[in-house]
C-alpha cells in the first residue's frame, strides 16, 4: 500500500508553490512523494485562479498545497470569543487550511478568500518566538491544529519531526513547553517515530470525537471514532500524552444519552492517567457563515437546533441552559471513570457562568501563559 493509497495525502491534486521559493527542498520533496509536477504561482494569481473556477471553491481548494512564507506571527494566544472564557492555550499557525471537509468548519468563512492549504515554509520562526516567549512566562502550553489538522498531512510536511526535534535541540524548550498536536486523522506514524526518538518531551497528541454518525455524514474523509481509539492507544503505549476534545458538541435532545455512550466508550479504552486534557464545546457559528453553511451543506441536520445569536460575538449558540444541561451529564459520565479525582477537563469558548453552572472551577485569570493543568501531569 502507498501513501496515495493510505492517507489524506491521496486528495492532493495539485502542488503550487510561490516563485520565491522555486528551489525550497519541501515541496521537492512533497513533489516526488506525490509525483505531481509543481506550478508557480504568487499567492494573488493563485487566489485570482482559484476564486473563478467554480461555485465551491474549496472542492479545488482543498486538493492545493501552497507553499509559501508567513509574513506575520506565528505563536499566538488562542483567539477563543469575546467575554468568554479562555484555557490560555497558545497555536502556532504553520499551516493553514485542510484536507478534510467539515460542515461546521469555520474556516469556510475565515479564510474564504483564501482556501487552499497553505504551507508556510519560514516556520522556523515559530521555534524562536517560542523562545522569546519563555523569558516572560514560566512554560507553554501549546499546539498546532487551530487553523489546519495537525497530523493530517504530517507524512508530506514532516511538522511533528520539525518541532519536535528542534523544540529537543534546546534546553528550555525541552523542559518548558508541552506541545499537542490537534487532529481528526489516525496519521499517527510520523509522531510515533518522533516520540521514540524524543521520549523526554512533553508531547500530546489531541484527538477531536464525535457521535459516529456527525463524523459520518458532516466531517469527510475524517477518521472513524473507533480507529481515532486505536490511534490514541498507540499514543499511549509509545510514551506520550493524549487529549480528548469533545467539539463541537451537538446538543439536540436525542444527542445526550448518545455523548455519554460515546464518553464511556473512549474513557474505558483508554489509560485515564495518560489523558493530558479533555475539552468539551458547544457548536457555534458566526451569523455570517451561515450563507456558506447552507449553501455547500445543505443536507446537514446541525444548524437545525434551537439557537440564537449572542450579544457579544454575534455568533450562533444553544441557549445556556441546554449548554448546561449538556456539559454536567457529560462532566459527570467522565468523572465516573476518575472516582475521587478531578479529570483535567475544561469548557471551550464559554462564559464563567456556565462552568459555576457546572460545578467547574474556572482557571485563574492572570499570565497569558497560565495553564489550567500541570505541565507534568
């Protein structure tokens, strides 16, 4: 079996890579990988072309890898929602756009004037930010997968070998940083090389879940549950961490007992002290990519629900109570699984009072680098 055969990497159709970077090794490499000859073209002409194809541009867009540069900054604070309340995780956004085609994915309006996939091919820079980072704060809690899927592609671009082996090169980053890599693919085998060779890293590996039937029919070509389970067991047994991030979380009625079942399913398979994090996020939506959401999903049952749009981020949200009702069953069925200990588990893009609501204790304001959990744990 060949990568073409095996992996998201079989939906790439087309390489474009910016003139400046004509002689990069990457997309040579990535080239001869996926014996596909490569086109050069600016990010404008690329854009210009794309944008007059066809009415869903990300049919084409999806299949491009564009190599290219980021002229702006790579570490950031998790951008989260206005007046809600933030884990204080930290992204670095070294590649943009995805493989995968989910309906809720808000990347459909976020970057809908720019689609593709784009590679950054200066992402070094992401490993001295981090470096400026830790003379002001005590560590960093950190991840791919904001913007992309961390693991998705890992084959072609080699992003875990990259970070990890720099992040092992020096010192500080080697005991300060723990790092995640967030995804929905079981393209596991890039990282478990790089934890064997690696083990004294602090390494995650985050794995979005959903109710089989979401992943089905509104998260294509994505990873069914039950292999993002052996996946994660993998994880386990190579050494490394692992996180749980239930979102977004579909709250109709029906959906309740199903997000318990699938919450025993996952913390009975797996070793609950090698869970890192768990996260648990409603589904929203900006009031603006509903047009979007509509028009490419038009079959989709989740903007179906109850919801109504909030005073301030204007995006779509269940009301509160139904958000409550959701996160406490589901805290409860998790914390079965941990008896007198309190499970690593956090609310995604909530206020402060859906987690007094919950019987949650919210993380302290203060650092922007504040972690919620132990770097260690």
């Amino acid at each position: 079996m060949t990568l073409l055969d095996s992996s998201p990497a079989r939906l790439i159709k087309r390489l474009v890579v910016d003139p400046r970077f004509k002689d990069h090794p990457l997309p040579k490499k990535v080239a001869k990988q996926l014996g596909i000859t490569p086109i050069f073209l600016t990010k404008d002409e690329l854009i210009e072309e794309t944008l007059t194809q066809e009415d869903d541009i990300f049919v084409t867009a999806k299949q491009t890898l564009f190599f290219t540069e980021n002229s702006g900054q790579f570490l950031k604070r998790c951008p989260g929602s206005r007046h809600s309340l933030c884990c204080n995780y930290m992204t670095i956004n070294s590649v943009t756009g995805c493989p995968f085609d989910c309906s809720y994915c808000i990347l459909q309006h976020y970057i809908a004037n720019n689609p593709f996939i784009s590679v950054f091919l200066n992402r070094y820079r992401a490993i001295e930010e981090m470096k400026e980072a830790l003379k002001t704060a005590p560590f960093l809690r950190v991840g791919t997968g904001e913007l992309a899927d961390s693991l998705a592609l890992d084959e072609l671009l080699g992003e875990s070998e990259f970070f990890l082996s720099n992040i092992a090169k020096d010192a500080e980053l080697s005991q300060k940083v723990q790092f995640e890599f967030k995804t929905k693919s079981v393209e596991i085998e890039p990282l478990l090389n790089a934890i064997k060779r690696y083990p004294h890293l602090h390494i995650v590996a985050g794995f979005s879940v959903n109710l089989p039937h979401i992943q089905k029919s509104d998260e294509l070509y994505t990873a069914p549950i039950e292999t993002r389970v052996e996946a994660m067991n993998r994880i386990i047994n190579a050494g490394a961490k692992i996180a749980i991030h239930f979102d977004p979380v579909i709250m109709f009625p029906d959906y309740l007992e199903q997000y318990e079942t699938l919450a025993k399913q996952l913390f009975s398979s797996v070793d609950i002290e090698k869970v890192a994090w768990i996260s648990m996020g409603g589904f929203r939506y900006s009031h603006e990519m509903e047009v979007t959401f509509r028009k490419r999903w038009p079959d989709s049952l989740l903007p179906t629900g109850e919801m109504f749009i909030g005073d301030d981020d204007g995006k779509e949200r269940y009301l509160a109570t139904v958000r409550a009702s959701f996160y406490s069953r589901l805290k409860a069925t998790i914390s079965s699984f941990y008896g007198d200990k309190n499970p690593p588990l956090y609310i995604c893009m909530d206020k402060t009072f859906l987690w007094n609501r919950c019987d949650m204790t919210p993380p302290k304001a203060g650092h922007p680098h504040t972690n919620p959990f132990p770097l260690y744990s």
